[in-house]
C-alpha cells in the first residue's frame, strides 16, 4: 500500500488555491504559542433558562406577585408574563388563594411539587474555581483550540531548521489578555458545551518557550514576481494567521525568495552532438524573410545527371529497320523465287545509313 507525505497530501489539496499561481514549495514553519494554566469561576450549565430560574427562587422567598417580581428584577411586566406562562404550562406554578385581610381578586403565586424540586436543583447548581488550560497564540495574540501536546520546545525547533513566524508583541501574557468569553468560546468550539466561564481570577504561564509546528505554502507566477504565502495549521489553511503574516512583511520578513525558473530549451534551436546533425524545419527556414540591406546572391544552378548508357559499336538500326530485316514467310500458293540447288545469285549489298 503507497504511503503519501504530509507535504504531498498538502499539495494535492491546496496547489489551486491561488488562481494565476503555482505552489512552488512548502516549508515547515513554527508559530510561537503560549502554555496558560487560568484560575476561573465556571459554572456548569442547568436544563432552566436563567429568567425561569430567577421567577422560581423569588417566588419560593414569598415575592407572590407579578408587580413585586417585575420590580425586583427590573424588567417589563410582559417580559415576566411570559415567562409565567411558561411555568405554568410546564406545572411548576399556580395560584394560590389570597392571604386573609389582603386585597380581594389579587391571587397569588405559588410553587408546585415539581416546581419546588426544580427551584431546588436550579440553587444546588453553584459556580467553582477550576484551573483551565489553554493554549495562548502570540501571532494573533489570543486564545487558540490548539493541542498542547502537539507542541514543541522552541530550541528543538531552531535546531530542526524550523522557519520561526513573527509574534504580535514581546513580553509575557497578561491577565487582561483573556477573558471568560474567551474561554468559554474556546470551550464551545473544542465540543464543553455544558460549562460556563463567570470570571477569570488569576493566569501562570509556563517558563518553556513552545512553538507549534505549521506548513507555509509558498505561490508564485511564473515569472516569480509574486510571491504570497498560505499558512497551514493544523492541516486546514488559516486566512487569520496569512493577514497577520502580511501586516508583519510577509515573504521579506521571513527571508523566502524564489528563483527565476530554468530557460526552457527552444524547439528550433541546433543541438550539436557527436554523429548527430539538427536540421531547421523549412517552416522555419521560411519564417524569417532575408534583411534588404544584405546583397542578394543568385541561385546556384541545379547540376545536371548525366546518365551514360553503353551503345553498341557500329550503326545504328532504327526499330522499325530491326522488323523489316527479318525473312518474310513464304506465302501458299506464290512462286518459288529461289535459285536453282547449285546455282546463287549475289544480291546487292543494303545501303548502310550511317554516311
């Protein structure tokens, strides 16, 4: 079975992804990252909305009343109608007869039996202070889903050859620097839907410098007059971590440059090698008229074969003098015109033609 490198996998996948450009290499880069241990007050989260909550436990503290509950919470009346609705449709209120003395057709507010253990589970459920590891990204200078196994120490990295990526600002992390909202979306987006950050108390950073390894897919035209980089991390490409890397110098600051590629050679150039001759096409021959300021030279005159055939010695006889030299055939029925047996008769020798 044929293994494929991660550099492979990565061209495969993302070498059109810049329209007009090539990917022309990929190189393993680090991005700095910090190790934050964060001291938090979360709360894990109820099955009770928060406004339902509030009207239960105030109707358990003997606030009976929509008016008084409106007051207490600072909220419109028609706000908190519906919120009664809704526990009156879930069976955790009714209403209860009004107190002796008090104002005739006021009803009041009470809890059921469910209604009371709902009440009850919603107060049992308390915030805590738990320590939350994250890891801190220091090029983009925030909160990151990143693996803290998956990181590095930096000195490993400079010794792998590692292309370090720039940070967004020098020093330690601060408290300041992350904020509840920040751990709780870190938490949603890694899958902790049920835990809720209230309050971030206090943050330690590890000593250890860590980086976490990343690819730079490197884009050029072909006349390698542009240049621009795609960052992969954790094997998706991030438009974040780009933009920052552009707002830092971009290809300039990390020193990548790339060469002019190698002159493809021409078809109709003469490649002069040991027995072996390279002839123009006449295509091309004929592409490139004379110059009219050269002296034109006449065309050689073709030479002439001459076939030499070998011819008998003596005259000549024509073809049709060849047929008529042969002996007629006597015909039936004509005189003999032969001499006697004996006797010959000496016939004239035949014209030559030759003079």
């Amino acid at each position: 079975m044929h293994s494929f490198s991660p550099e492979s996998l990565l061209a495969v996948r993302f070498h059109n992804a810049r329209p007009g450009l090539e990917l022309v290499t990929i190189i393993d880069a680090a991005l700095p990252v910090a190790l934050i241990t964060a001291d938090v007050l979360a709360q894990d989260s109820k099955n009770l909305p928060l406004m339902d909550e509030f009207v239960l436990r105030l109707v358990d503290h003997r606030v009976t009343s929509q008016h008084g509950i409106s007051g207490m919470l600072g909220l419109p009346e028609r706000m908190v109608d519906q919120t009664l609705a809704e526990l009156f449709r879930s069976d955790d209120l009714r209403w209860a007869p009004p107190v002796p003395g008090g104002e005739p057709g006021n009803p009041r507010l009470r809890l059921t039996d469910k209604g009371r253990v709902t009440a009850d589970t919603a107060a049992a459920v308390e915030p805590v202070r738990v320590n939350q590891a994250v890891v801190y990204d220091q090029m983009l200078w925030k909160v990151a889903p990143y693996n803290r196994d998956t990181t590095v120490r930096r000195g490993q990295a400079e010794e792998d050859g590692l292309i370090m990526l720039p940070v967004a600002r020098s020093g330690p992390v601060e408290d300041g620097d992350i904020t509840a909202a920040d751990i709780t979306a870190l938490l949603r987006e890694n899958g902790k839907t049920d835990r809720e950050v209230l309050q971030v108390k206090s943050i330690s950073q590890a000593p250890s410098r860590r980086v976490l390894p990343v690819k730079i897919l490197v884009y050029a035209d072909e006349e390698r007059t542009e240049i621009q980089l795609g960052v992969v991390v954790d094997g998706e490409l991030s438009h974040a971590h780009e933009l920052a890397l552009i707002g830092h110098g971009g290809a300039r600051t990390l020193g990548i440059t790339v060469a002019p590629p190698s002159e493809r050679p021409s078809l109709n150039a003469t490649w002069r090698k040991p027995g072996f001759r390279c002839r123009k096409s006449p295509s091309t021959a004929r592409s490139k008229p004379p110059s009219s300021s050269a002296p034109r030279t006449p065309p050689r005159p073709r030479r002439r074969h001459w076939s030499l055939r070998r011819t008998r010695s003596g005259p000549s006889v024509s073809s049709s003098t060849r047929r008529s030299s042969k002996k007629p055939s006597p015909t039936p029925g004509a005189a003999c015109c032969s001499s006697p047996r004996g006797s010959r008769t000496r016939s004239s020798p035949p014209r030559s033609s030759a003079s």
